[in-house]
C-alpha cells in the first residue's frame, strides 16, 4: 500500500465528504488517489484497472436500482434503460455534481466529447476504488442509488430514450410514411470543438430542426432533438413533398 502524501489526502476527504461518506468508512486513500489518476500523469500508475472493475460495479448498481423500482419491468426494459444510466454522458453528470474534475490528476485540455469520457472514466474508476475498500456497495448505494433512481424516472418519461434520431425517424414513418433526412456540413462559425459541425434534418423539404456538434453523428442528433422536441407542436403540419 503506498503513503498518499498529507495535501493530496486531505484534498480526497473533501471529495468523500461530498458523497456523504464519513472518515470511519476506512477508504482506502491509496485506492483513491489511483482512481483519480490519469494515465497522463503516469502510464503506469493510473486508474485504467480500477474504471474496468468500476464499470462492472456501476451496471451491478443500476441493476439493483431497477430491480428495486421496477420489478414488473421486462428484462428488455431493464436492458434499455441501464445502457442509459451507465453511458458515459450519464456518468460525467453525475461527476459534474460533485465536481469531481477538480480532484482528477491530468495533463492536458479536454473540452466536450473529450471532457465527458475523462469524467465519466474517471467516475468509473473511483467507484472501483470504492468497492475494493469493502469489497461491497456499501460505499456505493448510499449516494449513488438516488441519482440513479431520478435518472431512471427521467428517462422512462422520455420517449425518445434520448436517441432522438431514432424516436425522429419512428415518428415521420409513423405520421407520413417519410424518412426525415440530414445535410451535415462543417460551421464556419464554431469557435468550440463541440460547434465543429452544423446539421440540418427536413422532411420532405420543410426544415424540422438544427444542431450542432463535436461529430457528424452528434450535430445529427441535436438536429433530432430539436426536431423531436417540437412534434407536439407540429401535429397538423403537413410536410413539403
């Protein structure tokens, strides 16, 4: 077990206080410190093993959530829902509220798609170190579970289930026997990688709705979203042919 040094021990139980964990919990602050390394800082000595065990921990942490809130649900149900509460967006959610990018050793810059996969590693990670303290839980359930049950209830009440092309193009198939089409081109305005590109979705020719993204693939689906959170509203339109 390595000594982790006074400063950066102290700077941990900030983070542990933060989480709701007390100093009897016996954290292992090697474990942690680990966890909250980035292979920047070493290619050694980093938190990649810790974030595998910790995406295990995270599944078995959802699973039990939805087994406990929902237990009439359909495995495929359960199946849908935790591929969302695991994903890395949700993940670097969760690590926004605790701020946990301020207590992560790296070197570098790391701005939208980037940042969201260092958080969400990161997260992983930490509940590894978590789990390995107990070898159990119970370092895991008493903060973790209520932001895994509102997330949960917030994506059952989403009919998109935050694939918005998908829901966009089951919708227009549904209503018009269309298929909404995307023009995806590079923004000559963007000043942030996540701005890079600009996409249009249509149907027909009427314009449904515009993004922005890091990717091709991401523009396309804020130009769903948009799109998608505007169908209540479009309900009597008729599109272009």
């Amino acid at each position: 077990m390595s000594m982790v040094p006074p400063q950066r021990q102290k700077s941990l139980r900030r983070l542990m206080d933060r989480l709701g964990l007390p100093d009897d919990h016996g954290i292992r602050w090697d474990l942690l410190d680990l966890a909250l390394t980035h292979p920047s800082i070493s290619p050694d000595k980093n938190y990649e093993q810790l974030e595998f065990i910790g995406d295990a921990v995270v599944r078995l942490a959802a699973s039990e959530v939805l087994y406990a809130e929902y237990p009439d649900e359909p495995v495929g149900e359960f199946a849908a829902i935790r591929s969302i509460l695991v994903s890395d967006r949700t993940l670097a959610e969760f690590a926004h509220r605790y701020n946990l990018k301020k207590y992560l050793a790296y070197h570098g810059h790391y701005h939208g798609a980037g940042e969201i996969s260092l958080l969400a590693d990161a997260f992983e990670a930490m509940l590894g170190a978590l789990f390995l303290t107990t070898n159990d839980l119970s370092l895991v359930h008493p903060w973790l579970d209520e932001h895994l049950r509102h997330k949960a209830a917030e994506i059952k009440q989403d009919p998109a289930r935050e694939n918005y092309k998908d829901a966009l193009q089951t919708w227009s198939q549904g209503e018009y026997q269309k298929l909404p089409t995307y023009q995806v081109t590079e923004n000559p305005e963007f000043r942030h990688e996540e701005e890079r590109f600009l996409a249009e979705v249509k149907l027909g020719d009427t314009l449904l709705g515009k993004g922005v993204g890091r990717s091709k693939k991401a523009a396309e689906q804020a130009a769903a979203r948009m799109a998608f959170e505007a169908i209540a509203p479009l309900e009597n339109f008729s599109p272009q042919p």
